[in-house]
C-alpha cells in the first residue's frame, strides 16, 4: 500500500499519572531545546551563504532549502513542528542516551504507522509467552489462520507474497508491516498481540503516552477496535486455537481535548463537512515514546525506566533486518524498486546522502503518513565508524486545513524538509569535525 499516495487510515483508567503528553514528562536525560532550534538556524543561514555565490544550478537548490527550514521556524506552531535527536554518550562509563529536543510534546501529532514497530514487537512478545505456555512448537514461520475480524468476514490464511509457501506467518507479517508499511499486515500484528496487552506491554516498557486503541485503513467501531478474532497456529504437531478477546481498556486524548481537534474540515466522499476533526479517538504515542521504543531494539544495551522488550536473538534480527532493508533489496517478499524507490519509506535518507555516501548509511527506522502527518523516528549510522545517533520529527503538512481531501504539502514541504532535517543532524553528529 503506497505510503505516498494514499491515507493510512487513548487515557486508560490504569494509565500511570505520570503519563502527560508534555515535554517534562519525556525519559531520560533531555537537554536545552536550544541546540537543535540553533542548530536549524544555523543551518538555514548557511545555505542562504552559500546560494548567494552558487552556480545557477545550484542556487534555487540552497535558496529551497533555507526558505523550507525559515518557514518551519516561524510558523513551528500551525506546522505543529516537533524534533528530537537522541545522542550516545557515556557516563561512568556506561551509555546514556542524551535527547535534544525542540517543541517535542508541544502538539498532539497523529503518529500513522511508526505504531507499527510497537505492534511488532507486542505480537513478537506474545509469540515467545506462548512458545514458554501453551505453544511450545511455535515459530516465526508456522502458519497463522485469523477468523473474521469482524462479524461474517472470511477467515485470512493465505499471503500471497510469500514466496515461500504462500502462508501467513508473523515472520512476513512483520516484514510487509516495517519494510513497505502494509496495514493489513500491521491488523494482524494488532490481532495477534490484543488491544489491552500491545497497550499495557507499552506501559511497562516506559512508553507510558501509548495509545493504540484502532487497526489502521480500517473505519469499524471502537468495540470493533477492541475485538481481536480467533487464530488458529497451525503447528506440525497439532492446532493449538486462541480464543476471541474483547478488549476493556477504554483509550481515550481525553487529556488534551483542544489539541486534538485538527483542521477546518474534512471531506466524506465528494462532501465538505466543516469544522475540525476531533482525534480524541485516534491513536497516539509521543515523539519521545517512539523514540525510546525504537531505541530498546536497536540499542538494547541503553538504560531506560521501564521494563526491556522480551525479545530472543532471532526475533530482534527480524526487526533490526525490517527497520533498515530497502524494499528492492528484499528476496521474500520481493517489492519492484522503480515502484518502492529507496528513500520510500526513509524520509531522512535523501539529506543523510549529501553528507555520507550511501553505501555507507544505514537507517533503522519507522515513518507514520496520514492526515497531513508526516512522522519519521530513525537510527542513523554511518557504517565505516558505527558512529550513530536516534532523530525523531514530525510535521504537519496541511496549509488548506481539510482532510481527507488527498491534497497535502508532502511534496513541497514535508519531504524536503526531512530531507534537510537529516542533512544538518548528519553533519553535526556524523561528520568529520
């Protein structure tokens, strides 16, 4: 499903207290929002430096970008702008993440499909609970059968881009959910893991602003939401069922009801209903969750509050092998390049390139599109020094104000602009000083 062309498409009465949508309530050690905000500027005012004595063909290039970063400055508010670099240092000799963060927690941001990653690791989770309970012989790639989802609806056993055998499995479940952002698989994942555990395995991680209360593409009811089908895994030694839940975890943004009214209007079908939408229902998961949460599989060694992931060996290659392939590099399934060029669902790989060469990049990352939203939480390595460091941003590309319309300033300001974002952070923690 194209990430680009088409749109993806909360407190809970257990929820710790400390779980507030506010910059203060971020985990670890955070810094003056300064540097990044004059890291931004310092980055503008050199490119307006350099096209004042650029070749023509370079000129408008520079000039783009300056302009690009002078408005995300002055108008960070109606962008609903938010950035978040996470850099490894030691203390006492042990790594410390360290976050720089400008406006991050300042605006509600639909986080669209960087909840994926979440809902990959909860379902991986569940796989080993059940490998230690009642299914020992269970594996990445041991067949799954989901029952209808919704009443009357077919029962799903079959992926035809598996290449292997045709099966579903959470091995390729996991794979089209990270490497070319497929919501149908990211539903199974959400199926397979339940809506009360994937958002109670959050909490105990740390990740405490997690709301995961809907599928994605998908317009069914919030009792819908909360119900996961009955799966069958399909072992060689017998069929072992897991029964039909229904979720009690009631999600709601009630703590930021203002925030989460988004837009002038919004389109149903060829009609223009005015007035915001309301995304008190919607899902939600804080730059600095997000963030933290990539951070437990990519760098697992770095201490956060919270409890770890349960991950194996095996389970976190997949994901590490998911977050960083590019579509055309992958054997099964396989995703065409001219149609899932690399930089598809790499928002930030385009500026990383004029500063390292791209055989030498790699990027673990998530992106969420959806709504005007445009979300990207990365790891950036440049592979000669295994130097890296965690960027996390999002912005809101929506200049007329109504949603659902198709026509959003991804092209013209989102995705350049992420581009650039990762050019600067790149040249500040990355390059040869």
């Amino acid at each position: 499903m194209s990430m680009r062309t088409s749109v993806l498409a909360i407190l809970a009465c257990c929820l710790p207290a400390t779980a507030q949508n506010s910059p203060a309530a971020v985990q670890g050690s955070t810094q003056s929002p300064e540097r990044v905000r004059s890291l931004l500027e310092q980055g503008r005012d050199r490119w307006r430096a350099e096209a004042a004595t650029a070749p023509a063909d370079a000129k408008s290039d520079l000039e783009g970008r300056a302009s690009r970063m002078d408005k995300v400055l002055s108008e960070s508010v109606g962008l609903r702008a938010q950035v978040l670099v996470g850099e490894v240092t030691e203390r006492e000799g042990k790594p410390e993440l360290v976050a720089h963060g400008w406006r991050a927690g300042a605006a509600y941001f639909y986080p669209a499909s960087t909840v994926k990653l979440l809902g990959a690791v909860a379902a991986l989770e569940r796989m080993r609970e059940l490998q230690r309970k009642a299914a020992p012989g269970l594996r990445l790639d041991t067949p799954l059968a989901f029952y209808g989802s919704r009443r009357g609806s077919a029962m799903l056993t079959n992926d035809a881009d598996n290449l292997a055998d045709g099966k579903l499995t959470l091995r390729h479940l996991v794979r089209e959910s990270l490497i070319v952002s497929d919501n149908e698989s990211f539903n199974r994942l959400f199926e397979f893991a339940g809506h009360d555990r994937l958002n109670e395995r959050m909490w105990r991680a740390g990740l405490t602003s997690t709301r995961i209360s809907h599928r994605l593409s998908v317009k069914v009811s919030i009792l819908e939401n909360r119900r996961t089908p009955t799966i069958e895994l399909r072992m060689p030694e017998g069929v072992v069922r897991l029964a039909e839940e229904t979720g009690k975890l009631e999600l709601a943004n009630v703590d930021d009801r203002e925030g989460v009214l988004i837009g002038k209007g919004r389109m149903e079908g060829a009609d223009l209903v005015p007035g915001p939408m309301s995304f008190i229902a919607k899902n939600r998961v804080t730059l600095r969750d997000l963030q933290v949460g990539l951070a437990r599989v990519v760098r697992p060694e770095l201490p956060f509050e919270g409890e770890p992931f349960d991950l194996g060996d095996e389970e976190r290659a997949l994901l590490l092998e998911s977050l960083s392939q590019y579509p055309g590099d992958s054997q099964n399934p396989r995703w065409e390049r001219a149609k899932y060029p690399d930089d598809y669902v790499k928002f930030f790989l385009p500026g990383v390139m004029r500063v390292i060469p791209k055989e030498h990049v790699k990027i673990y990352n998530k992106v969420g599109l959806a709504y005007g939203f445009v979300i990207d939480t990365a790891y950036i390595v440049d592979t000669r020094t295994q130097k890296g460091f965690f960027l996390a941003a999002t912005l809101y590309a929506n200049s007329d104000g109504v949603l659902d319309d198709d026509t959003y300033d991804y092209d013209s300001l989102a995705f350049p602009w992420m581009a650039d974002l990762g050019e600067l952070c790149a040249r500040e923690f990355l390059a040869a000083k």
